[in-house]
C-alpha cells in the first residue's frame, strides 16, 4: 500500500508542477460505454480529492476574416476517489488516471506557457 500512496503522491506532483509551469495537456478520456476523445487542456486545480482542467476550443479559417469559426470553452473536473495513477516518462511525459470502467490520460504537449 505504502508504494501505491508514494506513486499516486507522484502523480499529484506532477499535475501540479504542470499547472506551475502553465504547461498545455492532451487529455484523453475513454469509458466502455462511451465513445473516446481527447482535447488540449491546461491544469486548474489540483486536491486529493480532484483535478479540474480548462479546455478551449478556437478555429478561426487562415485564409478568411479574423473572425472566429468557432469557439467554446470549458472545465472539466475528474475526481480521485478509489482512482489509481500510473506515470510514464516515454514518449512523453504522461499521468494516467483509471477507475473502473473509465480511464483518463493526460500527456504534455508543451512543458510550460512560455516555450516547448
């Protein structure tokens, strides 16, 4: 038990040095009875209890007005009770959050707000 407190610690660390650094997340969710997806995040808030990431969605066309396509934002929350952790350093860094039937990845895609 005392390895699994220590690796779920580690997890918490490393969402909240992500959220520290500003750093942008795919986070991808799949359920056995839902279909996947993924989304670019960024880190909210981090507890024992959850973690809530801001998502935003902005399409504006390249070659047309300035004005945006689409756009959308939001939160999603993704409570800890009974979930375990398991990190990985290759090919990217990455958290990966499972409870039953419902499994959620979050992998770096950029290290901080200010660069790669």
């Amino acid at each position: 038990m005392a390895s699994e407190d220590a690796n779920n610690s580690l997890a918490l660390d490393r969402v909240r040095s992500w959220k520290d650094a500003g750093a942008t997340l795919l986070l991808s969710f799949t359920a056995s009875h839902r279909d996947p997806f993924t989304i670019s995040v960024s880190v909210l808030g981090v507890d024992d209890s959850s973690m809530s990431f801001r998502w935003l969605l902005f399409a504006v066309d390249p070659n047309g007005p300035t004005k945006p396509f689409v756009s959308s934002d939001g939160v999603f929350v993704v409570w800890l009770e009974g979930a375990s952790f398991c990190l990985t350093d290759e090919p990217k860094k990455s958290v990966v959050i499972s409870r039953g039937p419902f499994c959620c990845i979050l992998t770096e895609t950029r290290a901080s707000a200010f660069g790669p």
